[in-house]
C-alpha cells in the first residue's frame, strides 16, 4: 500500500496516510458495519477516541452507539469491547459524538440521542 502524507504548513499542503488500520468489529460486533463520525482528544500519553458505529446494514435496521478507543501513535487504537452509550433498537440514534471538557475539568461526550435530539453523557475521570 502506498504511503501519503498530510502536512499542513503556512501554504502549502501535502497529503500523507499510512497504511490503513482496519478498525472494524468481526460480524456480529457492535460496531461491524459501521465506523463513523469520531473525535479525539489528548490526555497525557495517550489519544483517546469517542466513535459511532452500527450493526450490520442497511441503516435503517441497524443498531447505532458510540464507543471508546485509546492508543499512543493515532494507528493501532485499542478499543473499548462495549459502547459507552446506549444501542438503538434499529435506526439511527446514539451517535454523532463529540468530546467536550468543561472549565470544571469535567469531560462529556455531547451526541444525538435515539429521538434525534442532543444529550451528554458525564465521564468519570479515575486513576491508574
């Protein structure tokens, strides 16, 4: 597989990718069908990553959440084996993530709740 590059300087860009990472459950996973919109964020060493993902499709059937993924080098990520968020008993819904740390030092996951509406989700920081 070819290797290309991303670089973003004053004008000029460059684009980069390494090989892809298949990211992806086996069948039957959770998150087999779909890998989504995600966000990521840096803590310490480590990149931690909130995504939306589904069953297998059409999309209309498939059971949609978010899940965890953590990792050092943003390529072999190692994911959470269960989403974080509620499933959807078919359609969209639990998805759509976005990371947001409030100025109490407090982390949410903000994203669209099964009847299309905006809810958070309140993360518990904990040691070790």
């Amino acid at each position: 597989m070819a290797v290309v590059c991303v670089r973003l300087s004053r004008l000029r860009v460059e684009l980069c990718s390494n090989a892809r990472r298949d990211f992806t459950s086996e069948s039957g996973g959770w998150d087999c069908g779909t890998i989504g919109k995600r966000s990521i964020r840096k803590e310490g060493a480590y990149y931690d990553m909130v995504y939306e993902g589904s069953t297998d499709q059409p999309y209309t059937t498939a059971r949609w959440s978010s899940g965890l993924a953590r990792n050092k080098d943003l390529l072999a990520w190692e994911k959470y084996p269960r989403p974080v968020l509620p499933q959807t008993r078919s359609g969209m819904g639990y998805d759509c993530p976005e990371w947001v740390e409030t100025p109490d030092d407090r982390l949410h996951i903000y994203f669209r709740n099964h009847t299309g509406s905006a809810s958070r989700a309140t993360l518990v920081r904990t040691s070790g």
